[in-house]
C-alpha cells in the first residue's frame, strides 16, 4: 500500500516537471517553460485592452501585420468570438510601452 502512494506521488510530480500554472488577476496563464520571449502577429487590427475582457479598457492598438513582444503564454479569460472563431485565449503582449492583452484567435504567436 505504501509503495504504491510512493509510486502515484512520483507519478503527480513527474507530470508536472516543465510545466507552470500562474494565476493571478486579470488572467491565467499556461507557461511553455522552454521559451521566454515570442513575437505576436497580428492577422487582423485588434485592441490592446487592460484585462482579458473585450470589457476591459482598450490601452492601444495593435494593427494588421503589426507584431508585438509577447511572453509566449497562453492566457484564458473572457469569452469573445474574433476573426471568425468563439474562444477564451488571450495573449499578453507588449508594444510602445504599452502592455496588455488581445484576442488570441486574431493574433500569430508561435509555439
């Protein structure tokens, strides 16, 4: 009985070795611990807002074929449907100064 609580432990934590879960206020992001910066592309013009909301106030813009510095992370919050598609992914990204969080569905950002 023991050894298989030993097992199903080592088991939980091998599970999660690489992987990160950061929560906190406005989002929550899922980390890819192997990667620290990303480029986000914009494919259609969308708004930089203060929140994962399409309810959060708009900070900026980020237009077609634009790019943005990006943590590559994917963030979840508010649901919204953009470019076509009905989602909860957001991504953080960084332009001018301003950082804040656009609709994943309408943004490139590589894995």
């Amino acid at each position: 009985m023991r050894t298989s609580r030993l097992i199903g432990a080592s088991l939980t934590a091998a599970a999660l070795v690489g992987t990160a879960v950061v929560a906190g206020t406005p989002a929550v992001a899922q980390t890819n611990a192997t990667a620290s910066s990303c480029t986000a592309k914009a494919l259609e013009t969308v708004l930089i807002r203060d929140r994962t909301s399409t309810g959060g106030t708009a900070l900026g813009q980020l237009n077609k074929g634009e790019t943005a510095s990006s943590p590559c992370q994917m963030y979840y919050g508010g649901s919204y449907t953009a470019c076509g598609i009905t989602s909860t992914r957001w991504v953080k990204v960084t332009k001018n100064g301003i950082t804040g969080y656009v609709v994943g569905t309408c943004v490139l950002q590589p894995a």
